[in-house]
C-alpha cells in the first residue's frame, strides 16, 4: 500500500463531529414509520446502483465503450455516459431494458419473501 493510499484510509476512518443533521437523522430514526420508509428507499437507491455498476462491469468486460454502447441502443452517449458516471440518474425502464439487452442478458423479476409481521406485545 503506497503512503497516500494509507492516509487517505486513516482518514476515511477518523470519526467526524456530528452536525445538526446528524442528530436529526437520528432522531427520525428512532420513528418505526420513518425508519421503514427510509429502509425501503435505501433499498431501492442500493439495487439500482449495484445493477448499474452490474452493467457497467460488463460492458467493461466485453471491451465496450460507453458510446459504442450508446450506439447499440440508439441513444446519445452524453446519455450512456451520465448513467454510469451521475449520482443521480434517473433512467427510463426503457434504457435499462435496452442497455441490459444490448450487454447480452435479460432482466428477470424475482419474488422476495416477505418479512413476517412483527409480533404486537399482549398489554397487560
């Protein structure tokens, strides 16, 4: 590991004051409805960015470009582009499908169980 690959990891590492913010934010989540809805839009923030970077590795694998890509699904590559460089792009499920297919898969829908209901405490 090279020096500056080592303070970059110290300081990523050193705890930062907490801010206003911070203290909010944990407050809220101490709210059962707040925590839910913030863990159901965490989710859908970490699949979408665990299926473009999916993408993005394989178009990387088979030596695509991102306008070679964009080519394929006749689209701009300014567009290819944002999708795997923006923090907050915002696809249509078109594009998605298009890309999916142009990197040789197919996108496939699976059940996932359904957590069981919390059990209610019996009040006494």
């Amino acid at each position: 590991m090279q020096e500056r690959d080592l303070y970059v990891t110290v300081l990523n590492r050193m705890a930062r004051k907490k801010t206003a913010f911070d203290r909010y934010f944990a407050g809220r989540m101490k709210e059962s409805a707040f925590a839910t809805a913030y863990a159901e839009a965490r989710a859908i923030i970490d699949s979408t960015d665990a299926l473009f970077a999916a993408l993005d590795k394989a178009r990387m694998v088979q030596g695509m470009s991102k306008a070679d890509l964009a080519r394929e699904i006749e689209s701009r590559p300014e567009i290819v582009r944002r999708l795997f460089s923006v923090e907050r792009s915002n696809p249509t499920l078109a594009t998605v499908l298009g890309l999916v297919r142009a990197l040789g898969f197919r996108l496939e829908l699976v059940l996932k169980p359904f957590p069981k209901p919390a059990r209610r405490a019996a009040h006494a």
